[in-house]
C-alpha cells in the first residue's frame, strides 16, 4: 500500500526556517523561505534550465499564464514535499529528476537558506485583497511549524482546525487570481508588474497596447535586468521555457523580449507556448472588432514564432466538449480548471530536461530517454523539414499498460491540446517525442522496460507510423496537490487508475480522492498543423496586404508599415511550404544527392 503524503500544503514547511508571505492578487512574495539541504519564468512565465544538467529559466505572461504557472510551481512543490516523507512511496525519493534545473538555492541578508524557483513573472498591477481559506490556513500551518521548534509540544492551539474540505470548497467556488492557490515561495525578483495608461484589463485585448508598453523602454530594461539576474547565476544554460497568453496584449510584449533574448543569448534555445483559455475565444462585436481579432492573431503569430526555436500553441475553445470530457469534468469559465490541465501537460513535457543523466548505455530503474531543451527542439524542428510548430497532445490520465478493461492504447488516447489542427492527419514525415510517467501495468507500476516494451509496439503496430519518434519514460507519476481543482470525473481512481464503472462517491473528484495521476504528453511535428497557419496567412492578406484592405491603418497604428505586413505574410508562405509533403520530398532528394 501506498503513503499518501496528502497533506503538503507548504511542501517545503518542514525544512522552513523562516518565511513571510506579502499576499496580493496579482503579486505574491516570500520575503524569506526554507532552510533546505544544499544538494538539493509566469503571468509571462519564463524558466531558465541549470548544472549538472544544464540549467532552465521559466517566463510566463498574462492572466492566463499566471494561473497555470501557479498550478506548475505547485506540481513541483508537491515533489519536493513528497521526497521528504519519512513513510512516503519511494518512487518520489528516488524519483532521478534534479529539481536544480528549476531552482536556484540562495541565501537572504539574514543568513537564512532559501530554495526558489528559476522564474520571471510579468503580469498587471493589482490591488490588495484579504486572504481566502487556504491562503489562510498555508500561514497558520506555516507559523505553527516555526512555533513547533521553540514552544512545548503539548502547547494548545485554540483557533479551530480548517478542514481540506474547506480549503477546496474555498477555491472552487472562489480563486479569481492565481495567488488564491500558490502554495510556492518565490524569489522577490521573480515577480514584475507592468505599468502602463491603461486601466481596465479588458481593453488589454490587442496587439497594439503591448506596443505602446513596450515603447516606455525603462520597462524593457527592468525586465531584462531580472532576466539576466537569474541567468548569469546558471553555471550553464539549457533553455528557456517562455509561456504567454498570446490573445492580447502580452503577445506584443513578449515578441520585443523574445528578440531582445534571441540578441543576447544567441545559442539558448527558447520553447515558447502560446497559451489561451476558452474564455479567450470570443467574436467580434462588430465588423471592426472582428478585423482587429484576425490581425491580432495573424500578427501575434508571426511576430512570436520568428522568436524562437520551438512554438506549441496550446488551448482549446471549449474542454469540457473535447475529448477530455471522457475523464475530465472541466468548467470552461473558470480559469482555475483549464489552467490545471496545461500545466499538467508542460510539467509533462518538462520532465526530459530534468533527469538525471546515467550515461549513454546506462540503465535507471527511474528513467530513460533524458533529453535537454536543444536536444528536443533540435529533434523537432532540426530535421530536413524544419518545422517548428509543434502540436501537443494530451493523456490526462493515461491508460494503464495491458489494462483489459480499457480498449484503448496509450497512444490513441491521446487528446490535441493544440487548436485548429487537422485530425486524422496521415503525415508519413512527422516526428514525435513522447513522454510517459508514472504508468502502471495491472496493479502495480510498470517499470522502465516495460514501458519501452509496450510503446515500442504501440508505434509498431501504428499506420502510418511517424518518420521518427523519441520516448522518455519515468516512474514518477504527477501528483495532485491539494490546491487543485476537482476536474477528475467519477470514472478516476486513487492512483489515476480508469474503470469502465463509475465509482462511488461525489461525481467530481479532486486532490481528496485522487492523489496521483499517470501521465502521457506527446510535442510533434506534422504537416496537422496547416490549418492555424493557413487560417493566420489568409487573414493577413485578407485585412493587410490586398488592395484596399481593412486592416491597413489598423496595422499602422500598431507600428507596421507595408514592407513589415509583406515580410510577415512571406514568413507564414515559408511555413506553409515547409509542411508541403511534395517540398519535402523534393529536399530530401535533393539532399542524398
């Protein structure tokens, strides 16, 4: 039988010495944090990878990445907890992944050790606002521990208990910013707050105002300073994993970092994800509204991609009528439920750059398949077609191997998390890397060679296979923390198992009746993706670039002039030509001869 380990809600707060928590919706900060052992980037997120394994820095961007970067750290603070329970399932202390690619330790003027995530966060100014249930009862646990080392034991506590029933019930039915569940300390640079004459965040919705931000060039610096802060104390760089909501204005703002990044750390691959919510995905309330929508988003586009290495647009109009629908009980308004499942998805992707590395014909009872950021983007987007947008598909939770109750294969339970892609795309030259963690066989966990063996046939007996695919596999599976939302439906088991019956108990589930899930998380690289670019290429021309179009003055007041609206239309015709499987062909003759 497994320990659970339930109960972390400051994983670190048995290592803690000190720490004091400032707690505002848009900006939550750690003054000082936990004394931990010395072995051991949101809003705009970005993450800086490190040593030994190279290190990564993290960056996130907006509302939306705000909350799915919470949902991420908080992934990664239920790892540390769960490590360091006496009694706890070894597959989380000897897990092979090195947290270090993610953090940085430190020290505070006071002595104190701290250990903070690897992250820059850029997001709105806000206001200060009480403190829900949970935020509460994370500083009561937190004082308690500190009153534990200096008190008697047997000292009472009169303030009543907060049951986790509440705690979650709180959350639910109330976060509207994504410090309502951070249960992370962060670094007091890790946060910026955007300053600019807008005031209301909905009109924060274009293209435009990102620019007119980015133009106060004080902001740019500062932003750039705390980058480079986190990035010169990495003994080496991997990458930088970059999240943006890109429906609004943080686009604009993190293409002018991006490119200012691309000048200064030439040879750091950065992978982008361009995130949106539902909520996002709304029409024009009038003809104007709609022209200005399809520039947005033809501009975003180009501007971001050109940006980077690897680009993944994640984000569907609608997940509760999706194919996750069929385990997942997903609220389409509510923020805190989608973010879950995209941040399920990086912390998935993630786990390659972060294992530890046994040499080349070495073999881990934990993991196989380690690969760094470069490594990843140069698999995907390097080769002779080189495409580098990516789709990102999804098994949350994944099948078990060998499982007679379920008919399916992990691989064709596999859900896009990718918007406006072409289904049962036959592309014979696409390229996959898939990772798959925590998965059991039967009863039990399936090790390492087990889940070699079982993919490896999975792709055998797949028509058409990919031209090349990649595996990672780790026994780590993703573990539920309790500041999650109850998105499980009642077909979901304790440890992530599916039952073809529905289980006893409340229709939705949440970190109370599930405490950990597999995973299956796959990037590829497939002409499938044709469709996001030709919808962002027609529009271009559409309003940009066709005798007396619409969009011209519009396109102006943003900044771009003719010959930049032409430029970025060749840019999407030189993407669209790369998927072609006739180009291909003809490149791959070209190179043999």
């Amino acid at each position: 039988m497994w320990a659970t380990g339930r109960r972390v809600l400051l994983a670190h707060s048995k290592l803690a010495a000190h720490a004091k928590q400032i707690q505002s919706p848009g900006k939550q900060v750690y003054a000082t944090a936990a004394a931990i052992k010395p072995e051991t980037v949101r809003r705009a997120q970005f993450v800086l990878n490190r040593p030994v394994k190279p290190d990564s820095v993290h960056r996130d961007l907006s509302p939306s990445t705000e909350h799915g970067g919470s949902h991420f750290w908080n992934f990664q603070d239920e790892l540390l907890g769960l490590a360091e329970e006496r009694q706890g399932d070894p597959v989380y202390k000897s897990s092979s992944l090195n947290m270090d690619v993610l953090y940085r330790s430190g020290e505070t003027s006071q002595g104190i050790l701290t250990y903070c995530p690897r992250l820059l966060s850029i997001g709105y100014k806000a206001e200060p606002r009480e403190k829900n249930i949970f935020l509460q009862s994370l500083c009561e646990e937190e004082t308690e521990n500190l009153t534990s080392n200096v008190a008697d034991q047997g000292s009472s506590h009169p303030q009543r208990q907060i049951t986790d029933k509440e705690r979650i019930e709180c959350l639910e039915n109330g976060v509207q910013y994504w410090t309502d569940f951070s249960k992370v300390q962060f670094h007091p640079r890790s946060l910026y707050e955007l300053h600019g004459s807008w005031t209301d965040v909905e009109k924060f919705d274009n293209y435009g105002i990102g620019e007119e931000i980015l133009s106060a060039g004080f902001q740019s610096e500062e932003m750039n300073e705390r980058l480079r802060f986190f990035i010169e104390e990495c003994d080496h760089i991997q990458g930088i994993q970059f999240i943006v909501d890109d429906s609004g204005g943080f686009s604009a703002i993190a293409a002018g970092f991006l490119e200012e990044i691309a000048d200064e750390y030439s040879n750091t691959p950065v992978l982008l994800y361009s995130a949106r919510s539902p909520a996002s995905y709304k029409l024009g309330k009038s003809p104007k509204e709609s022209v200005s929508r399809a520039l947005h988003d033809a501009v975003s586009f180009s501007r971001l991609s050109s940006c980077c290495k690897l680009m993944v647009p994640v984000g569907l109009p609608s997940l509760s009528r999706s194919k996750f629908s069929s385990t997942l009980f997903v609220e389409d308004q509510k923020l805190f439920h989608s973010s879950a499942i995209y941040a399920a998805s990086i912390h998935s992707i993630s786990i390659p750059f972060r294992m530890e590395s046994h040499g080349v014909n070495a073999e881990s009872l934990y993991v196989s398949g380690a690969m760094d950021v470069g490594g990843m983007v140069q698999m995907l987007a390097g080769q002779a077609r080189q495409n580098m947008i990516t789709i990102l598909d999804l098994a949350m939770p994944a099948q078990f191997l060998n499982d007679s109750n379920n008919q399916s294969t992990i691989l064709r339970s596999l859900c896009s998390l990718t918007p406006e892609i072409e289904e049962n795309n036959d592309d014979l030259h696409s390229i996959e890397s898939l990772i798959v963690h925590g998965a059991f066989s039967g009863g039990r966990r399936a090790s390492i060679s087990e889940v070699e063996k079982y993919i490896h046939t999975e792709y055998q007996n797949e028509l058409p296979r990919p031209m090349l695919y990649h595996l990672t596999a780790a026994s780590c599976p993703l573990p539920i923390p309790l500041p999650f939302p109850s998105i499980f439906n009642n077909r979901v088991g304790r440890l992530g198992e599916l039952s073809t019956a529905q289980l006893a108990g409340a229709e939705r589930r949440g970190s109370l009746e599930v405490e950990s899930v597999p995973m299956a998380a796959r990037l590829r690289s497939s002409s499938a993706i044709k469709p996001i670019i030709e919808r962002r290429l027609g529009s271009l021309r559409r309003y940009g670039l066709q005798r007396g179009a619409l969009g011209v003055e519009l396109l102006r007041s943003w900044g771009f002039g003719k010959e930049e609206v032409e430029d970025m239309g060749e840019a999407l015709e030189k993407m669209m030509m790369l998927l072609d499987p006739n180009a291909y062909a003809a490149s791959s003759d070209f190179d043999s001869d």
